[in-house]
C-alpha cells in the first residue's frame, strides 16, 4: 500500500478529536491506530539545541560571515546526524519528548534589516542573495539531500524556513505588530529567501507573530494561500510560531474567541499549532466555523511529513529512514565534529582592521595583558539556541593555550568592566596595561545582551538592542585602556553590528558568537594559525543615528543596497593577512533577454562571467570573490547594487586563480512597484570584488573592484 493509500486510511478511521489531537505540536499517541506520540518541537539553530550534548557551531550570523554555503551545507550534515542519533537513542527508550524528535525549526532566513534587532544573530545578514543560499545549503544539509519529492522518498531530518514572513523586530510588539511594506519591498527583500527554500523542497514553513499588510501570517490568505500555495506551489506543512494563534484575539484583535482564531488559521492553511489553541478545533467545527475537511487536509499533509521521516516504516520502534536509522552515541560530538567547529569558527572570524600589520602577533611582545568581560566568559561565544558541550573554550582559554608555545612570554588576565554592568567597574585595572607590551580586549555584546523576547535578561527592550554602539561603560573603560599608549588588539563578540569609535584599537578582530571551539580559533588568528578570511553579512553603521525608525519596514535607507550614508563597514568587507588584487573580468558569453520573469520556470542562463585574482603576498590564503549586478540607470528605489553570487577560493602565495560563474536572468531582474519582477532593456555592470561596490563604502569598501558591461535586449 502507498504512503497516500495508508494515511486515507489512517484519517478515514479517525475521529474528529484524534484527528484534532494530532495538529498541536505535542501530539499524543492513537494507540489503536498504530500512530505514535509525537512532539514536533525541536530546535538547531547552529547545532542541536536544548537537547543535552550536541557540538556547538558558530551562531547563525557567524556561519554567514564564512561566505561559504558548501562548507555550511557540511556543518548542517554533521547536525542532523547528532539529531538522528538522539532520536534513535531517544526512541529505543521509549521516550518522544520536545527535543528529541525529527521535525527541526530552523533555519531562520529573516532578512537582518535593522541592527536592533535581538534575533538578528539567528539570520544570515542583510542580503537576500546570501540568506537564500546560505538557507538552502541547511535545509539539504538537514534534510539528507535533494529530495524529489515523489513516493518513498525520505527525509533525514524535516527543516523549517521560518519566520514566513516580513518579520525582524521589534521583539516587544512583535504580538501586536502590523509591518506595513510595498510589494516592491515585499518581492525584493523579503521573499527571495523563502522563495528559494521552497523551490529546493523545504518540508515546512512557519508562520510569524507579526500581521503584514493587516493579516496575521499564520492566518494569512495572501501569504499562505495566493502565494505559498499558490504561486510557489509549496507541498509542505505550516506551523505556526508558538502560541502565535493566541495572538489573533489576545494581540491583533482580529478575532474574539479561540475558536474564531482557529478557524481563521486553519482554513488559511496554518496545519500545526505550537502552542494550546487547535483543541477549539472541535466546538468550531460544531459552531459551523471549519469544515471537517479541512481538518483532513492539514492532517493529511502532517502525516506526510511523518511518513518521509520513516516514522510508519516497518522495522524499529522509532521507523527506518534509509542509513540514518542506525547512527547512535558515536555521531552525537564526535571528534570530526569538533575539528568541523573549529573549521567553522575560523572561517568565521572577519578582521575589521590590522593598522601597521600589528597581528598577528609574534614572540616579541614578552608581556601580554588580555582583559575584558568576554574574555572568560561562556555566554560571549554561545549565542542563543544553543547546544551544551563540554569543551566550551573560553577566548581567555585559547590564547592561554597557544602561549604554552611561546614559554618566553608572559600574561596577565582581568576581567576589567562588567558586559552589562556599567556600575561595578575596576577602573584601577587599567593601569595593567602600562606593565604591558600588548593589551587583548575582549568586549562587546553576549546573548544576555541581545536575543528573543524573554531570554536576554539584561536586555532592556525585551531581547533588542536600543542602540547599537558599545555600551558606554564599555567604552569608556577601552578609552582609558587605549590612553596608556600600549598597543591594543580589540576582539568584539556579538551577533550584530556594534559601533565603535575607529581609533580604539590598533587591530579589531570581530568574533561573533563563535561556538564552542572559538576560543581557540580566536587564538589561532591573533598568533596566525590561520589568516582572517570571514566576510560581514551585515552593513555596520557608524551610528544609531543613521538607522531608519526602528519600525519603519522600509527599506529605503537600510542595508548595503539602499543606504546612502557611509557605514563603519560595508557589506562582505574583511581583511586578510594576505593580500589580494582583483586583476579582471571578462564576459565568457551573454544572452540577456529583456521581458518577465516567469513563476516557476527553471532559471534561464544569462552571462557567464571569468575572474582572476592574485594573491601578491607570501601567505597561502582563502579570499571570498563577491559578484554583484549594478543598473546602469537605476531609479531612485532601486538597489545601488545586489549581490547575486560568491565563491570562497584558495590563493596560493604569489600566484593567482580564475574562477567561472553563470548568471541567469533573475541576477538581472527589477521589481515593479506591483511587485513584478522583469528584466528591463538597457545597460548593466557585473562587478567582482571583495565587498560591496559602493560609493559611499570607497574609504573602506572594495578595494579593488573590476567591472564588466552587459545588455539586455
């Protein structure tokens, strides 16, 4: 019997509070049917999360700033095999508890357009182009590969693309919120991502608190129904975000009762309820509010989530699914996963500025002075979603390591100043650095700092950030560090852009939140282990100033694309210890029509693209080759420019490298006000590059940028 065959079956047996029992997220066994419990709430961010031993990788906006979506693809294979291996232990005990099963929330693919935002850390930046790409390579990493989508064919994991959609604080109203955005925005900015993740066979999507354009997105027709549905076709589940239904009587006001919000999320397509509401399914089928049909269709697509997780197949308790039904304890923080953390958290690391080439250090300096509250701390290296390892290595911890090989020179630690404490600071300790021939600070943000709405306690806007330079303690106490004339390396952790004046340190290496091996992979970079080689995925601003109204869903005046102030940092800027230059570009071929874009079609060839780069020092190094598409006559709310592809490459010293990339129609592409999007006739500039090609970034953007002209006919 096929899988369809078998749930008709299971449904048509069904009574109306069984089948209604299985659409909330913690779903009890039908004993008599055969089906099991079942909790479909699980979390990996950036490595199991909330479920006891995991590896720990970079956080989210870290494993961005790799640049490198088939090295994320192998960190993701590594998750869900630890996340299969504890379901299988899990099951074969017979326990099926939150945590612990196959359905995983995640990834985040919000679009990070304001650095306020809490859970902008969970994101892959500002850019569509590099949300989409990074989204797609976790989803095959979770889900065990390219599905086909046909018959038998089973998952390893099921990943979600969430939050569906136009959502990014801010986290205090994000129950009550409206965001307001033109379908220009709307196509440009903050669908491509999703877009994308259903074309690659996404199993489910989840809904967001907010209402966009006046409807909650978990009973949204436009969002659910003409477009998901719809337009893209999309065969999965929808979830909703936890208690979420809640809100559209307590927060939105657009219903009265529970049963009147169950309706309108059920028959808009949302098939899963996190959180307590769905059981008003049954009065509102008697109150005439939804047809029991469509009960069977939410459950129907549920079930076939479970059917391609091998949850019916014959054989273990748990379900077979293909090779993962035998991984156990020995894939859950194995030693390769280790090794691929620390891989991670090395590619991650994106150096801000080197003044006088001051790193990486070398056994001169005799007496070292690392101070700071993140230094020692565990907080400042984890982020939020997290996993739990016991070789979570401190900053402080690393480089404490790497001096075992340099016995001649010393080191002192302080912690100096509290992170978020501006009233318990040591000021006396500053007078450490004058003993010192080299002063390592570690400061900046940690995940009590910034997060979601409820777990960053010393977040004073519920997880957000009010604004988003070092807090003023934390300055001041550099400042009088950096009065002392000792030469000072600055390391910032944190998952956002945090503002800083330029001339408080000599070198600044930003972190992230850089998993549990990031103590060491810090360590690595300052003594050149490794060479700096991550790339920001977020624009840094100089300042709160320059920022839109926090509220404001425009995207006028925001990210790399539309912002026409000069950043701190432009958008994929990061040094290296190397030195490249971008020598040139030329067009291999080029057939760029003019005319729509069509739906579903599958991408159309467009030009095809050589770039050389050089590598003049005498390091071997990785460089990121960015490709981005400028309009020649843009309009005034057209990008300046977009990325549309990278690479991470491997230079040799003194030698150079010729990569290939093909471009299709869609890198071409203009969204119109309705929201169409076409390939206007006229003139367009291809350029590579190693940040965003901005006029306003000159001083610290690309450095070399070279450009080639194609038209559209």
């Amino acid at each position: 019997m096929s899988d369809a065959d078998r749930i008709r079956d299971l449904i048509a047996k069904m009574t109306l509070e069984e089948k209604v029992s299985q659409l909330s997220h913690s779903s009890p066994a039908v004993e008599r049917l055969g089906i099991p419990e079942y909790n479909w709430w699980n979390e990996a961010l950036h490595g199991v999360a909330r479920a006891g031993l995991a590896t720990v990788f970079p956080q989210a906006i870290g494993l961005a700033a790799t640049f490198d979506d088939r090295f994320v693809r192998r960190v993701f294979d590594a998750v869900s095999d630890e996340a299969r291996a504890k379901y299988n232990l899990a099951v074969a005990r017979g326990i099926r508890g939150q945590y612990q099963g196959l359905t995983y929330w995640t990834p985040n693919i919000n679009i990070f357009r304001d650095p306020r935002w809490g859970r902008g850390q969970e994101t892959y930046g500002e850019d569509p182009c590099l949300t989409a790409r990074m989204g797609v390579a976790v989803v095959k990493g979770l889900q065990g590969g390219d599905r086909t989508g046909g018959e038998g064919d089973r998952l390893k994991l099921a990943a979600c693309a969430k939050h569906y959609a136009v959502h990014s604080g801010p986290e205090k109203d994000r129950h009550t919120f409206d965001a307001v955005v033109s379908q220009k925005d709307l196509w440009e900015t903050y669908l491509p991502a999703f877009r994308a993740l259903v074309s690659s066979g996404v199993e489910s999507v989840m809904g967001a608190y907010n209402r966009t354009l006046g409807e909650a997105c978990n009973g949204s027709k436009y969002l659910l129904k003409d477009i998901l549905r719809g337009r893209w076709r999309f065969r999965g589940h929808v979830v909703s975000d936890c208690w979420a239904i809640k809100d559209f009587h307590d927060g939105h006001n657009l219903t009265k009762t529970p049963e009147e919000s169950v309706a309108l999320a059920i028959n808009s397509g949302c098939d899963l309820n996190c959180g307590s509401c769905y059981p008003a399914l049954v009065p509102a089928v008697a109150q005439g509010l939804v047809q029991e049909k469509t009960i069977d269709e939410s459950l129907t697509r549920l079930l076939e989530t479970r059917f391609r997780l091998g949850q019916f197949d014959a054989g273990s308790p748990g379900g077979k699914a293909g090779p993962w039904d035998s991984l156990g304890a020995e894939s859950v923080h194995s030693e390769a996963h280790v090794v691929l953390a620390l891989e991670a958290a090395r590619k991650s690391l994106v150096l801000l500025k080197n003044r006088n080439g001051i790193l990486p250090i070398d056994g001169k300096k005799k007496k070292i002075l690392v101070i700071g509250p993140s230094a020692a701390s565990v907080h400042a290296i984890m982020g939020n979603y997290h996993g739990y390892s016991p070789r979570l290595v401190t900053i402080l911890e690393g480089i404490t390591e790497k001096l075992a090989q340099f016995p001649e020179v010393t080191m002192d630690y302080h912690q100096g100043c509290m992170a978020y404490d501006e009233n318990r600071n040591t000021g006396w300790t500053v007078g450490m650095a004058e003993q010192a021939d080299l002063v390592i600070a570690c400061f900046g943000l940690d995940n009590a700092m910034e997060g979601e709405e409820g777990d960053a306690i010393a977040s004073s806007s519920k997880g957000d950030r009010d604004e988003i330079e070092l807090p003023e303690w934390q300055l001041a106490y550099l400042r009088a560090l950096s009065s002392r004339g000792t030469p000072l390396v600055l390391v910032l952790t944190g998952g956002s852009p945090i503002a800083i004046p330029e001339d408080i340190a000599e070198a600044i290496l930003f972190a992230w939140y850089p998993g549990e091996q990031g103590g060491t992979a810090v360590a690595d970079a300052l003594f050149g282990a490794v060479s700096p080689s991550g790339k920001l995925p977020i624009t840094f601003p100089a300042s709160t100033s320059q920022l839109p109204p926090y509220e404001d869903y425009a995207m006028a005046g925001r990210t790399y694309r539309y912002m026409d102030e000069e950043p701190l940092w432009p958008f994929g800027f990061g040094l290296s210890y190397a030195k490249f230059r971008f020598d040139s570009i030329r067009v291999v071929s080029s057939s760029l029509a003019a005319g729509p874009l069509p739906e579903l079609a599958l991408p159309e060839n467009a030009v095809t693209v050589e770039v050389t780069v050089a590598n003049e020092s005498g390091l071997d190094a990785e460089e990121v080759i960015q490709i981005y598409v400028e309009k020649a006559d843009r309009k005034a709310d057209d990008p300046l420019c977009s990325l549309r592809d990278f690479r991470r490459v491997s230079v040799p010293a003194r030698s150079s490298v010729t990569e290939r990339f093909t471009l299709d129609r869609g890198a071409f592409a203009s969204v119109l006000p309705s929201g169409e999007e076409t390939v206007l006739k006229g003139s367009y500039r291809v350029v590579a590059c190693d940040a965003a090609p901005l006029p306003v970034s000159a001083k610290k953007g690309a450095s070399n940028p070279v450009r080639v002209e194609v038209s559209a006919r």
